[in-house]
C-alpha cells in the first residue's frame, strides 16, 4: 500500500473540495465532500499507478504563514 499527500482547498464559487497531490502529474478530483474527494482522489491514483510508478516532479514539504504588512 501507497501514500500520498494531497493537498485540499474550497472553491468558493462552486464550494466543491479540490484536491491535487503536488509534483503527480494527472493526480487531482473534486468532490462534494471530503470523503467524496478522498474517494475520487484514491481512484485517480490507483488509475495512474497501472501506469507504473510515478516520476513525482515534486515532493509536498509542508505549509508556511507568510505575514504581509
């Protein structure tokens, strides 16, 4: 078994949860709710794994605050 790490946002216009794993190429979804998304998410995935292994572009370190005066 496999993990990834997906980042989650809202779309305030649609207000669906869009979720992408950074540097996978071709692994993003939307759903209506967060177990709708992970599901969506975890299907995406395996689909692109038949592929073989991913080529990750990227690595997901983490988050950051940046303060703005």
């Amino acid at each position: 078994m496999k993990s990834f790490t997906a980042v989650i946002e809202r779309d305030h216009e649609t207000g669906l949860f869009v979720g992408y794993v950074p540097g996978f190429p071709g692994a993003h979804s939307q759903g209506e709710t967060l177990d709708e998304l992970n599901d969506n998410l975890r299907e995406v995935i395996a689909m692109l794994l038949e592929d073989g292994e991913p080529d990750l572009e990227a690595e997901f370190l983490g988050t950051q605050n940046v303060a703005v005066a």
